[in-house]
C-alpha cells in the first residue's frame, strides 16, 4: 500500500515540478543554507509527501538540495528518496552517479585507508571500462572480483561485500544479508549505490564526498526518466540522442576556441577531467619515472575543490604528496613556482602544477613571460642530472578565451594541458561538462588522461555534450558582453566608495585578452584590532549581498557560479568555493560575477543605498 502512495505522489511531482528542476545546475539559490544542503532539501519534501501536497507552488518552494549537481539536485534526491521509500530504506542509503564507477572506487577509497578487504560480488560480465589491473596498479585498490550465477551464492567474507548488477528498473534490490552494498548499473543513466546495514552507515558520508569531487550526482534529465520509470512510465524526457555530430561539434568550437591541434575531451564536470588529468598523469609517472616521488603543486588558497581533490589523491598513494604554492595577496607566482621547482628538482620527483590564471578569488594574473621562463628552466637534482620537467596544468575557468596553449604564445615550449569547468561560461551554467586540451609538446599525455576517464566512467553524458554544442559558439562573445558589464560596475564602485579594494584585471590585462567578468571586493572596515576589524568586514560582506539578493531576486543570487547566461553572482570564498582550504588561507572577502544580461542601472542603485548605510 505504502509503495502505491509513493508512487501515486511521485506522478503528481514529476506533472507539476518547476522547469528549473531538469534545466538548471542549481535551484532556489535564494533558499540555501550550507549547513543544511544535504538534509533540507528532503525534510522539506518528505513533509510534502505526508500531506499529499504536489502543487507547483508547493515544489517550487523548496530549498537547494545538495549543491551544483555534483553532490546532488532536487531529482537526484526525489529518486533517492524513492527508491529507499518502496524497499523500507533510509533515503540516505540510496546514493545516485552519472558515473557506474565511481560508486564501487567510493568503497574500495574507505576500505584502503580502513585496511579492510573488498570482494565485488556480480552474475554477469562488469563492464568493459571497469580496468581492474589499473585500479590496482595505480589507484592502489586492494579486492578480489567474484563471478556468481545468483545472489543466494554469496558466502561469509571477512570484509566489505559489494554486488554489481545491471539493470532497467534501478529500484530493484538483490537481497541476501551478506551484502554490504548493492550498486545498480543503468546502461545508460548512470548508477545507484544502496549501503545496506547500520554498521555500513558510516561510509555514506564518505560516497558523497567521492561524488562531490571526483564525480557528479545522477543528471537532472537521466534522474527524471529513472523516476518515471520506477512509475511504470515511458521516458517522456529521454537523454540526448548518442553523441555524434553535436561532439564533432564541441570539439571543432574548442580547437578554435583554445587554437589547439590535439583533441578535446569531455567530462561530466569540471572535477571529472581533473581528476582523470591527475590520474593520468601520475599513471604516466608510473610509467616512464618508476620509484621516484611525485609533487601535485597546488596553491592553497585556489578553488576547494581542486585543492581537496588533489590532497584526496596523495592521500591514497605512498609516493605522492601535495606541495603547497603560495600564489595570492603578498606572494608571486613566478617567484613561488621558481622556489618550489628547485627543491623539487633536488629531490628528483615529478613535479605537476595546477593553477588557476587568472587567481581565484583575488583574480590576479601573472608576468607570464617570466612563468614561461620559470617552467622552462632546466634544473639539477641534487647528484648533478637533469630534473624532471613540470608539467603545467592551467585552470582557466575563469578566461576560457585566451588562447594560453596555442603553438605561437606563451607556453608552447611547456609541457602544458588546460581544462575548464563547463557549468561556468562554456555552458552557461546549463550543465556542469568540463573539458580538457593539450599542447603540442603534452599531447602524448592525454591517452593516458582519456583511458582514467572512461575507467571512471566520468565522460560527458550526450545531453552535456548537446548544451555544449549549443552554447559554446557564443561563448566568446558572452565573455565580452558580460565583462564590459563588470568593468563597468567595478568603475561604479571605486568612484562611489573609493575606500574599498578591489581585486580585477588591470585595463592593459584585458586589453591582452584576459576579460574575466568576475572580481572581488575587499570592504572598508574598522576597530581597534585585528578580529574587530576582520568580524566588522565579515559582516559588512554580508549585508551587502543580502542586500543585493533581496532587493534584486530575480538576477542577485548567493552563489559560485560564474558565465551564467544573466544575472549577478555573490559569494564569500571562504564559506564557499574554499570550503576545505586550509583556514588561514581562506579569503573572506566578496566574490563578484556578472554576465551578459543584468541590470546593471538596478545593481548600481541598491550598492548606493548599501554606502549610505555604511
């Protein structure tokens, strides 16, 4: 009976659900509570279901779920949530992936560092992308695969046991008590992991974070056809044709876009390429550097989370550690890399670095002559050979239109590979597909970086890779518009309160060709010492973006995101985007990003009023 009520509420969800539910990376930006991003969401909803209150109004209503897709959205938690109800489980049991990997390396990450064994468990063949021999070899997963006819078969084990098994219907749970976690493939909408039993709760968390930042929570669009298909309807919103002309496309816009010769290739976000770039490149390390250390240089202060993701892959092998570039405020990037190359190549290790051009969140842009000059130095290890050159991985999310790994600019003579989360300008804020390209002199790399990607299964899904197709022509051309904005609003604020620093591209920068529309705000304050003066500024911070969100909802919005089609963007670094970093290297400061289309005249009355209130 329960199962009827479920499924007879779920139909009236899916007929009355906002649109932004299967269109956008994020919902209800102005209902957001960080803290309680991962519970809200579903508290509010289940109170829904007990009332039998469906109403578009009522749906429209709720708070974010998760954040930003990757951790989860509001029909990833509704299918969840579904899937638990008609099997008698706790919704937060039932985790969703785009990715039918990523659950399974979730387990075989805790158990490495809980020292505890794995047998996956599966009644058919696993599929083909799942490399076993790199899992061990590089990954450095301990298990053991075992082939069954049914799932009575399963015996004792002495560890965590995970049983694979494809299906249509996702909500179909094998049943035997031997097993710890049931992961349901979907041959094409990706995966569900179901953590069975109390005494396995405790990795829950630790599958999130897995999807957090190396993956990507089940699509908008594939989460809706899973639900319709739990009730018994055919997908009236199916995925995307197969990839075909629209990925010939994607590829053409991004070789012209970055005047690269190599190919492109398309994740399922940002963190899915740069997690298969680092996985990649330490597999090549592997390869052609045996026995020796590897150094992922990483600034502290940069996006969360790539300095999380990063810390998260060292810690999974014995011959890789993270090293820290100090980049920002007081600190140069020439000189810091210069610093951290030469001790690198004493200790002959292979060092790769990740930075973001232009910095985040002070936006800031190196002498890249002088980088170029750094990156190229041949260096000695401490016996007198010739160091390992760095490889350079460039995050240019922030100015995916500048040409940085062209033949005839900067870094042509560097090793260099470059990657861009698509939930910024490429798509608009559309769909979270990201993409990498590499230079001449790295293109021998991105073999390596395609085969970790596909043994994730973290590549694009064909609907990304058809908003892609549809946005990325006029990416260049938003870039523009949304930057002549900004300027225009970053020249509002000095002369109206000249008082405050700002941190943008100088006129000379952009007159290169690096026109970010983002910049960030460093507000006037005051008091006797160092934490009166710091708590004042914290709180003149947010008084403004409240401000702002509440006197312009429909453009201001508390968020991250950045190159959204319009509107403006607020967020506080150190409470967001820098969520893992070390606290103190956290900004806590203002973060800016405008767009193509938003009422500029509008955003320069409501910070007026802001001044006068200050």
């Amino acid at each position: 009976m329960k199962e009827n009520n479920v499924l007879d509420y779920l139909e009236m969800v899916l007929k009355n659900m906002p649109e932004d539910w299967i269109k956008l990376t994020t919902h209800r930006l102005d209902i957001y509570n960080e803290e309680l991003a991962k519970t809200q969401f579903l508290e509010k909803f289940e109170a829904l279901y007990k009332n039998n209150n469906a109403k578009r109004a009522a749906l429209s209503g709720l708070p974010t779920a998760f954040d930003y897709i990757r951790l989860g959205h509001p029909l990833s938690s509704v299918l969840e949530w579904a899937i638990a109800e008609v099997n008698g489980l706790k919704a937060k049991n039932v985790i969703s992936f785009s990715s039918r990997t990523m659950p399974v390396l979730a387990i075989l990450r805790k158990n490495l560092f809980d020292n505890k064994r794995t047998r996956i468990v599966h009644t058919s063949q696993l599929p083909q992308f799942f490399d076993a021999e790199t899992l061990r070899r590089i990954y450095n997963y301990d298990f053991e695969i075992v082939q069954i006819k049914d799932v009575a078969e399963i015996q004792e084990f002495a560890g965590s046991t995970v049983f694979i098994s494809e299906k249509e219907d996702l909500s179909n749970i094998d049943r035997n008590p031997l097993i710890d976690f049931t992961v349901n493939l979907h041959p094409r909408l990706g995966s569900v992991i179901i953590v069975n039993g109390w005494e396995n709760e405790g990795y829950i968390s630790e599958i999130q974070h897995v999807r957090r930042r190396e993956s990507i929570a089940m699509t908008p669009v594939n989460s809706f056809e899973a639900l319709e298909s739990l009730i018994g309807k055919k997908a009236s919103q199916p995925d995307a044709a197969p990839a075909g002309e629209n990925k010939a496309s994607v590829l053409e816009s991004i070789k012209k876009i970055t005047s690269t010769s190599t190919k492109a290739l398309l994740a399922s976000s940002g963190l899915s390429i740069q997690y298969a770039i680092m996985m990649g490149l330490i597999d090549d390390a592997i390869q052609n550097h045996p026995g020796k250390d590897i150094k992922i240089i990483v600034p502290p202060n940069c996006y969360g989370g790539t300095n999380d993701q990063a810390r998260r892959v060292a810690a999974c092998l014995e011959n890789v550690e993270v090293v820290d570039l100090p980049v920002d405020g007081d600190n140069d990037m020439v000189q810091s890399t210069n610093t951290v190359l030469e001790n690198i190549a004493r200790e002959d290790a292979v060092p790769y670095i990740i930075a973001e051009i232009p910095t985040n969140p002070r936006v800031e842009v190196p002498d890249l002559e002088k980088l170029r000059d750094v990156l190229t130095k041949e260096r000695q290890t401490a016996k007198g050979e010739t160091a390992i050159a760095p490889v350079f991985i460039l995050d240019q999310t922030f100015c995916p239109n500048v040409q940085f790994l062209s033949e005839d600019w900067i870094f042509s003579n560097v090793k260099a590979i470059s990657y861009v989360s698509g939930s910024k300008f490429p798509s608009g804020g559309r769909c979270t597909a990201g993409y990498c390209v590499a230079n001449t002199k790295a293109a021998a790399l991105m073999e390596k970086i395609e085969n970790h990607l596909k043994l994730c299964d973290n590549e694009a899904t064909p609907l990304q890779v058809e908003i892609l197709a549809e946005q990325l022509p006029s990416m260049n051309q938003r870039i523009k518009d949304a930057y002549k904005n900004t300027r225009e609003f970053v020249n509002f604020i000095k002369e109206n309160l000249p008082e405050a620093k700002i941190n943008f591209v100088s006129e000379e920068l952009a007159a290169e060709g690096f026109t970010p529309s983002v910049f960030s705000l460093d507000l006037p304050t005051k008091g006797n010492t160092h934490e009166e003066r710091e708590a004042y500024k914290r709180s003149l911070n947010q008084k403004l973006i409240d401000m702002m969100i509440s006197e312009i909802p429909d453009e201001s919005k508390y968020c991250v995101s950045y190159g959204q089609l319009k509107g403006c963007y607020w967020t506080i670094p150190a409470t967001s985007t820098q969520g893992t970093t070390k606290e103190d290297d956290k900004d806590y400061i203002a973060r800016v990003s405008g767009s193509p289309r938003m009422d500029l005249e509008r955003h320069k009355k409501v910070f007026l009023e802001f001044v006068e209130q200050i």
